[in-house]
C-alpha cells in the first residue's frame, strides 16, 4: 500500500522565544521487507539557521537543528511518500514464555535490535505490581505470540480511548488506574505488562491510515501520529508489532516513524527555547492511500 503523508506540529508562544536548538523524529522508516521511503522532506516555519540529519542507536533517523531570533509561532513537520509492505500477520514461531525466559538467559548480544535493551526499566517505564499482576493472568504455556495478543485484546477491552483523561507526562500506572488515556498510554502500559513477564517489549511510533465514515470524505487533518508495541518473540520468531489501541498486529495501515524503548527514545520533537509564560502546540496528520 502505498501512502502520501503529511505532518504539520504547531508551537505558539504567550510570549516570543529566541531561538533554540530541537530534535526532530519525524521521518518515516525504511525497513527491509516491510516498509519503504520512496520520498521524505521535512518542513520547517521558520527555517533553522542550520540542521543535520543523524542516527540514534536504535538506528532512528533524526534531525538536530538550530533556530535564531524571536518567534510568536513555530511550525515544524514532514511530508512523505512512503510503501508499506507487510500485509499479513506473521505465522506464530514463536516460543512458549518459559522457553523464552531460558533462552535470554544464554543472549549475549547487545546491538540495536538486542532484547536485552527492552527487558528492564527505561525513562518512563517502571515495575508495577498492580500491573505486573494483571499481566500474571495472561501468563501461561501459550505462545509468546499469543500471550502478547491476549495481554493486548485484553488491554484493549479493559482501557478507554479518552484524549481528556491523560498528558503527555502521564505516568503509566496512572492511566491504568483510570483504564482511560490515549496510544501513548495504551502503548506503555503494555510494555510495562509484557516487561513483567520476561517478554522484551518497545515503542513504536509512526502514523496510522484511518478510514472514514461510509460517504464521508476523508478529513484533512484527521489522523494523528500513533503508537503501539513491538515484542520479542524468541529467536525463530524476531519482533512482531502488536497496536493494543486498536486490538490488532500493526500491518499495511501502520507507518513506522522510529522504535525505541518508551516515548522518551522516540519523541518526536526534543529540545530547549529560551521562554518565559506558556506555549500550546496542536499537530496535524494525513495520511492519504494512493494504491
């Protein structure tokens, strides 16, 4: 399927910022067999002094880049013409969870894409024995494979989608206390689950297609940036991308922007601007299937 998208986040200021230095984890992700960038540019209103373009160690692609002068309103986003690739739900080869926990036991690798790095805590990722608990229920001689789409389906009934009910600083055990929040909220708390068990789990984000109402046009704007899980599955098996917000594995209507182990490794704007008062931001997203 192919997708033009396009990302537009708006900052305005109460009173002008002079200038700053940002990173910017916006553009989507080539990823053999499964995803490819035919085109990708970002945008920027006003434009940076001057930007470059990195990789982080999970091997995001990311811009740094320096603003100069006083700015009521900044504007920053992406537009890109991207072929997802993968359509069907992997076969299950995975593991059961015992034989998974004996397995990473032996794991000494420490690349990128290690599990290693997405067994224990991270920034905004903590044990929890109440959610630890809720896991335990799923626990058992399944498949990993399995476990994770029960643990998510289970998420998915138990959790309400409620833009009001969290921020982006909401601590997870926070949002499932209330069982309201957005993908963000819906994303850790899973991760936090799976973590409990033995299971390597990470943050994905990217954009997500969605369809509008039968006869309804398509709305400009619509869509948002998205996020959702990926999971260790043991060795034969490698990460599969679980979306618990809408109970589902991650396919052809799910764009991978970059993966890391929370929000924090993939945010995508960071940095600092000299200010003082307050800022509110709103982001816009399209995404657009051609064929």
């Amino acid at each position: 399927m192919l997708y033009d998208i396009s990302l537009a986040i708006n900052y305005k200021y109460e009173a002008a910022a002079d200038g700053g230095r940002h990173v910017f984890r916006m553009m989507p992700k080539d990823i053999a067999g499964i995803q490819r960038v035919v085109a990708a540019s970002p945008t920027f209103t006003p434009a940076p002094a001057e930007w470059v373009k990195r990789t982080d160690f999970f091997g995001n692609d990311f811009i740094e880049a320096d603003f100069v002068g006083s700015q009521s309103e900044m504007t920053f986003g992406v537009r890109a013409r991207v072929e997802r690739l993968l359509t069907e739900v992997p076969e299950d080869r995975s593991i059961s969870l015992p034989e998974l926990k004996a397995g990473l036991e032996n794991f000494l690798s420490v690349e990128a894409a290690s599990p290693l790095h997405f067994l224990g805590p991270s920034a905004r990722i903590k044990p929890a024995v109440e959610i630890t608990a809720y896991a335990m229920r799923y626990a058992g001689d399944l498949s990993v494979m399995r476990t994770v789409s029960k643990i998510g389906n289970a998420l998915h009934s138990d959790m309400k989608f409620d833009a009001k009910a969290t921020t982006v600083d909401t601590p997870v055990l926070d949002a499932f206390r209330k069982r309201r929040g957005v993908c963000q909220d819906f994303t850790h708390v899973m991760i936090t689950a799976l973590r409990s068990l033995g299971i390597p789990a990470g943050y994905v984000s990217g954009f997500l297609r969605t369809d509008p109402p039968l006869g309804k046009p398509r709305l400009e704007g619509a869509d948002a940036m998205h996020a959702w899980v990926q999971a260790w599955c043991g060795p034969d098996a490698g990460w599969i991308e679980y979306d618990p917000t809408n109970n589902c594995f991650a396919l052809v209507n799910h764009i991978v922007v970059a993966r890391g182990r929370d929000y924090s490794d993939v945010s995508p704007v960071r940095g600092l601007t000299r200010m003082f008062g307050e800022q509110k931001s709103t982001q816009k997203v399209t995404v657009t299937p051609l064929a």
